[in-house]
C-alpha cells in the first residue's frame, strides 16, 4: 500500500517516499506542486548552493516544503559526525523556499530573504544515512515570514534538529 500511494500520480519510483510517516503524495495534498519548479517561477532548486548541498526536494507547497539529503563525507565535520552548519542550511533552504513561492504567487516577482535562523541540534548522524526534512510555516505575513523546520533521521525517524527561520519578503529591486 505504502509502494502504491508514494507512486500514484507523482512519476517516483516504486520504493516509498522518504518522509515523516503522515505525509501524503505531493498529488494528494491540496495545495501541492505536483513540479515543484513550477511553484518557484523557473528558478532551480538544485542550483548554486542547494545543489552543491545535495538537497533533493520531495513537496513544496506554500506552507509546507519537504525535502532530504543523502548524506556524504562531504557533509562530515572532523569527527565523522554531520557538520551543524548542514543542519542549518536545510532550514534556511526549505523556509526560503516555501517563502518565495508564497512571495511570488501574486506575480509581483518578489522573493525572500533570510533574518535569522536557530538552529537547535538534539542529535547527529553519518554517512550513508538520510536526513529527511519538514518546514512549516507558522507565520505568513504579508513581509515577514516565520518557518519551523524539523530535520529527521531518515531510517529511525528520531530528531536530528529543529530550526525557526525568519525572513523577509522582498522586491527583486530591493536585494
């Protein structure tokens, strides 16, 4: 059944999606993107800095954006353990964009810009597992926006971090 709903609709693969156990198909959600780049105007997510992370994005919809990342040594601190600063930039990246598509669905053009971001870590990983990631927005005002972002182990489903990320939505002449 898991197989059959993470499949239906979205083009995936057979194997289930990675994700907390409570998320839909990104075709059954209301609001959902079935093309997640359609929502973000032609700019591309796995470009510059997202890319270079690995982040692979599974939803985004303008008040939840889910994505995960395989981890690498590229990843690693000094001790094997998961750099904190890749905990870090997942939230920054999944709050901005969910932001942004909440920014520029009026066709104004506008886009988001981070404020500030806590990062709280509980516990770690390592290569070969997956960091799986939920923002949420719990505030969506007109300028500014405030995301929570819960970071997962992808086998285990325990906690690895939790962000709150605030950001300003802005007009492209403004950056």
């Amino acid at each position: 059944m898991a197989e059959q709903a993470a499949g239906a609709g979205s083009g995936a693969a057979d194997a289930p999606r990675p994700g907390p156990a409570h998320a839909s198909p990104p075709s059954r959600r209301r609001g959902a993107v079935d093309q997640p780049f359609e929502a973000l105007r032609g700019l591309d997510p796995a470009a510059g800095f997202t890319g270079l992370m690995g982040i692979e994005f599974d939803e985004i919809t303008p008040t939840r954006v889910t994505a995960h990342l395989d981890v690498g040594p590229e990843h690693l601190q000094p001790y094997g353990l998961v750099h904190g600063g890749v905990y870090a930039a997942i939230a920054e990246t999944l709050a901005s964009v969910g932001a942004m598509v909440v920014a520029g669905a009026d066709g104004s053009g506008r886009g988001a810009v981070g404020l500030e971001n806590h990062t709280s870590f509980l516990r770690t990983t390592g290569a070969g597992r997956r960091i799986v990631a939920e923002a949420v927005v719990r505030h969506g005002g007109r300028r500014v926006h405030q995301w929570a972002v819960t970071m997962r182990d992808g086998e285990d489903g325990r906690e690895l971090a939790t962000s709150t990320v605030r950001l300003l939505l802005v007009s492209p002449k403004d950056v």
